[in-house]
C-alpha cells in the first residue's frame, strides 16, 4: 500500500526559520534601526553642545578682549583728566598705551570741539604732530558725540576707517573732563582682524569650526572662515544656544551653528561646523550598525540550522522511519538510524513510542495470521464435515428411492393380482346369480 503525498503548506525547517527570522530578525532590525536613530541624535546632541560651548566661550573672550581694551581707554582718559598738557605729551601717552595694546590701529584725543590733539598711529611722533597740525575735526563721528553727550565711554558700531587707514575698526572711546567740564574725547581704533589672535586661542581651526561675528545691523564685521567678507550683510541670527535647524540632519554633510550674545556691543557670536565630522561619525556608526546587523542574522542562520538539527532532522529521520517499517515483514523491525545526539528526550520518546505501536502491530499481524490460519482449518473441517453429510445423504436418498420404487412395483402388482382375483371371482358369481 502506497503511502499518500503530504499535504503541508511548507516543511517545519522553513517553518521554523521563518518563525525564528520573524522572532528574532525584525526585533533585531528593530534594534539597530532604534539604536541607530537615538546615537545618530546622541552624536548631534554632543556636537550642538561643543557648538554652544564653542560659541559661549568665543564671546566671553571677545568681550573680554573688548572689555580690556576699553578700561585701557578710560585709565587713559581718566589719567588725561587730571591735567591740561601739550600735545606732544599727550601723543606720547597715546603712543605708550598704543604699545601696551597693539591691537588699537591708532589712537587719537580731541579737544571739546571735535578738533584732533594728539595721534598716535605708529609713525614717527613727528609725523603724528604734523598730522595734528592740520586741523581736522571728528564731530561727525559717533565715538565723538555719543561721549561728549552721555558722558559714558562707548563702543562704535564697525566701519572702515579714513584718514590714517582703511581698515575694519570698531572705535572705543571715553570722555575727557577738565574741571568738570567736556574737553574732548580718548578713541582707540581696534582694529576687528585683531580678532584672529583671540580666536587662534579657542583652536577652533582644529576642530574644523569657523566663527563670524555679526553687528547689530547684521552685518558681518569679522570671520575666520572663507564664508562671508567684511562688512557683508547676512540675516540676522536669533539669539540663545542651539541653532541647528529642522533640516540639519536632512543635509550630507549636516549643517550645524550656535550663536551666541555679545553682550557689550549686542553683537551676534556664530559658530558653524560644516558637519564633516558628525557625518563621518554617522558612516561609521552606520557601518557598525550593519555589522552588528551581519552578526546578528549570522546568529540566526546558525541557531536556525541548530534548531533543524534538535527538532526537524530527527522528525525526518522518524518519518523515513515510518516509511521503512513493514509489519508484514517476517524479519521483524529493521535496524533504524541513530537519531543526531542532541535530540530531545521527548523525540527519543517519540521514536520509542512509534517503535513499540510497530512492534504491536506485529504481534497483532501475527495473532491475526495464526487466527486466520485457524479459521481456514476450521473452514476446510466444515467443508470436510458437510461433504461427508451430503454424500451420506445422497446414498440414503439413493436407497429411499430405489426402496420406493420397489414399494410402489410391489403395490402395482398386488393391485393386479386383486383384479385379476376379483374378475376371476366375479366371472362365476356372475354365472351363479344370472
């Protein structure tokens, strides 16, 4: 008897490695995908944060170049307030300051009409009085008015400087009083490209960060980079720490800023970082992701073939078992294949439990053999039996008929014998009587 096809919809090892694969593959995929997300935002959390830092510490060191650069302005006023003197003393004082502080351009003092006194621009002193002999007049300047009205040391918006040079200059200036009274203003002309030497201390070069400074008019009054040129107008930039944009991660290589107040002058401090960095970190951890990924689907193709191993391989091996089986076999069970050593108990109990059901059905096999056998001699007696009643049978009936047939000649003869005997009777009487 031919055994019928199975009828499945797929084998347990594809059944088991889709189940395993469902299990453990997508909650893994899971995994790196999540993983991948919050260190992707770990990794820009950190960058933002030396961002802020870098910003922060920019400006605090701006401003306290700034800072020191305008208590030097109003010790020099301050000291000129004391008493009147010539002029050549006064750009001596201005050229001694100039030296201490080489980061002022030039330095200049005016009298209480905006008229130049003393200049002190790193020429020769001579050359500094003969400027001052022509009479030249700063009234239009702000660093001029906004002291002589408020009476407060100022800080000047940027702008290019005329007249002893053409550079970018922020102009620190303080009031000068003699006896109470307005006699002119200290300016020092700092020149903003001395910034450098403020930023070259922060390393931010090194860190592949560049840093513009943007007045209160948004425009770019210095910058280490190669972005915008001096004087360039940008949009402003809000205020306050993180500044990368919604879309920052959206860019290869992200694009990240912080900005930062300065807080004496109101001017922006904004430091980008092009994101090379973040984006090499990303690659990299991206890299590790699908590694660990690799892994991990490796994991599950072994521990797939282990679990075929443990459970599919011996429930094959028992089911070529149950094919090989042949309870009409007179040889008995046939010597089976050794299940792999790391079957569970209960496929071993299983094969067990199989073997002993095939051994019964020996037995039974063989009981019903023995009792078919013993229906076939109790058959072929009853056919003995019947054969012998039926022939015993036939004899009687034979000797029943020839019996009354011999009954039946005897009758007709006796019949005839009484008929002839009644007419021979008959025949006298008949004579007698007639």
């Amino acid at each position: 008897m031919s055994a019928r096809p199975a009828t499945g919809s797929a084998r347990l090892r594809d059944q088991l490695g889709t189940w395993l694969i469902a299990v453990c593959g997508l909650p893994l995929v899971l995994f790196a995908w999540s993983y991948g997300m919050l260190e992707s935002r770990h990794l820009v959390s950190v960058h933002q944060a030396r961002l802020d830092a870098a910003a922060q510490t920019a400006a605090a060191a701006l401003d306290q170049y700034l800072t020191l650069h305008m208590a030097a302005i109003e010790y020099l006023a301050d000291y000129q307030s004391r008493f009147d003197v010539e002029p050549i003393s006064l750009s001596r004082d201005l050229a001694s300051m100039r030296q201490r502080f080489p980061g002022f351009l030039t330095m200049l003092r005016t009298d209480a009409d905006g008229f130049l006194r003393a200049v002190a621009s790193g020429r020769t002193l001579q050359e500094d009085l003969d400027y001052v002999a022509v009479k030249r007049s700063v009234t239009d300047r702000s660093y001029f008015q906004v002291p002589r009205d408020s009476g407060q040391s100022y800080i000047s918006d940027v702008f290019q400087g005329r007249g002893l040079g053409t550079d970018i200059i922020v102009a620190i200036a303080a009031p000068v009083s003699l006896d109470q009274q307005f006699a002119g203003v200290v300016q020092g002309a700092l020149r903003i490209a001395n910034f450098d030497r403020v930023v070259e201390r922060l390393n931010l070069a090194e860190e592949g960060l560049s840093l513009d400074v943007v007045d209160r008019g948004g425009a770019v009054v210095y910058s280490n980079g190669a972005a915008p040129r001096p004087l360039m107008r940008i949009e402003p930039e809000p205020t306050g720490g993180d500044d990368t944009r919604p879309d920052a991660l959206d860019h290869e290589p992200p694009r990240f800023s912080s900005v930062s107040q300065l807080g004496m002058l109101g001017w922006q401090v904004i430091v980008r970082s092009p994101g090379t960095a973040i984006a090499q970190s990303r690659r990299q951890l991206q890299w590790l992701i699908a590694a660990i990924a690799l892994v991990g689907m490796l994991a599950i193709w072994l521990a797939i073939g282990r679990v075929v191993a443990l459970i599919a391989r011996p429930l094959e091996l028992i089911k070529q078992d149950i094919d090989r089986l042949d309870v009409q076999s007179e040889v008995g069970i046939p010597e089976l294949e050794a299940l792999p050593a790391g079957a569970s108990v209960e496929v071993h109990s299983m094969r067990e439990g199989l073997l002993h059901l095939a051994e019964r059905l020996s037995e039974a096999r063989r009981g019903w053999i023995e009792a078919m056998a013993a229906r076939a001699r109790s058959h072929a007696d009853l056919e003995r039996v019947v054969a012998e009643r039926e022939n015993y049978i036939a004899q009687q009936t034979h000797e029943l008929k020839r019996a009354l047939a011999a009954a039946e000649s005897a009758s007709v003869a006796k019949d005839q014998l009484l008929a002839n005997t009644s007419h021979e009777i008959r025949t006298p009487l008949n004579g007698i009587i007639g």
